[in-house]
C-alpha cells in the first residue's frame, strides 16, 4: 500500500487531508502486474471496481487534491513496468492537480532512498499545515 495507499486515501477523502506524499508508489495499480495481481486477489476479475483503488483512475473520474509531492528513484528496478509515475503526472497535469514529482538520480527502491529524501517530505507537509 505505502505511497499509493497516501495518494488514494488522499483523493478518496481530500476534505480530511491538507498534504499527501509518497516515495515510490504504484501510480496505477490497474494497468501494472503487480496492481493486477493484488487487485484481482482482492477485489476480483470486476475492473469497474478497481477503480476507487487506483490514483489514477481516481483522478480520470474526478477525484481532486490540493497538492502532491511523489519522489522515485531513476535507479529503481520497479520504475518502468511498475510504478509508472509518468501516468500520475500526467493525470494531475490533465486534472490541473498541483504537484511535484521528483526523478532523484541514482536511487533505487530503498530504505536509504527514503530516509535521504524523508526531511523533504516532513518540510513539505509542515509548510502546508501551518498554511
């Protein structure tokens, strides 16, 4: 669930939320074989249903936030089939969703990669609370 869970419980309920981030999430669940997988085992082969569990699919049916930070690591093995991060920019930039995405350089799908950037994230969310 981890970052994908922040992104979808954010979009699900943005009037409890006034900031949401996440290191590396599977941006759509239902296009990717993982997201398929766990969708499929949870939820069945019933597709429409998978909807309120993807980001993307969440914003492509009107789902709004008012900002994000997502940071992925250009070195991590699950970027390309997996994670797909392109596809929530491009929902958010289509849905004019404010957002930041970050490609950090040389970081895969670690703990170092997290704990490097996490101060980022804790400055990010700070700035918007006492906003």
């Amino acid at each position: 669930m981890g970052g994908h869970g922040a992104l979808t419980i954010a979009l699900s309920h943005p009037e409890r939320y006034r900031a949401a981030t996440a290191f590396s999430p599977i941006t759509a669940p239902s296009q990717v074989p993982w997201g398929i997988k766990a969708l499929t085992g949870y939820l069945g082969d019933n597709r429409e249903a998978w909807r309120k569990h993807d980001a993307v699919a969440l914003i492509e049916d009107g789902a709004r936030f008012s900002d994000f930070l997502v940071d992925c690591g250009d070195a991590d093995p699950f970027l390309v089939e997996q994670l797909r991060p392109e596809l929530l920019e491009s929902a958010c930039a289509e849905a004019r969703i404010p957002h930041t995405f970050r490609l950090q350089s040389g970081y895969d799908h670690s703990y170092y990669f997290v704990s490097t950037f996490m101060a980022d994230h804790l400055r990010w969310h700070a700035a918007r609370l006492k906003a």
